[in-house]
C-alpha cells in the first residue's frame, strides 16, 4: 500500500494492459483464423477474407489504443 501511495500504481496498470493486449490479440487473431477457414465458409457466407482482415487490422488498432491509454 505504502508504494502505491510513493510510485502510484503505474506498474500495476501496466501489467494489466499488457496482459489484457496479450489476450486480446489472441481472440482476434483466433477469430481472423476461424473466419478465413475453408472449413467454415458456409457459417460467414457475406465474410469475405479481404473483410475479416480489415476487420481485425481495425480492432486490432482499438485494442492496442486502448491499452495504451490505460497505461497512461
């Protein structure tokens, strides 16, 4: 409690956003990886590979934004 109160609780913060990236990264890129499958082409019909892409270079950007203003 006593460093928290001297350094503030930056490290804290730090180790959960880089802990929640890691996670998240993970999900995207496992749902890129379902979405392009040729196994599930008929349950994503109106997903093209081009979109799944963008989509997760998207919300990849979102993520990584957002962890980085937790840490601040």
């Amino acid at each position: 409690m006593l460093y928290c109160v001297l350094a503030g609780n930056y490290p804290f913060n730090a180790f959960l956003a880089g802990f929640g990236a890691t996670v998240g990264q993970f999900v995207l890129t496992a749902s890129l990886r379902i979405q392009t499958a040729e196994a599930n082409k008929s349950d994503f019909p109106a997903v093209s590979p081009e979109r799944a892409f963008a989509d997760y270079i998207v919300c990849s950007l979102i993520l990584h934004f957002c962890c980085i203003n937790f840490i601040n």
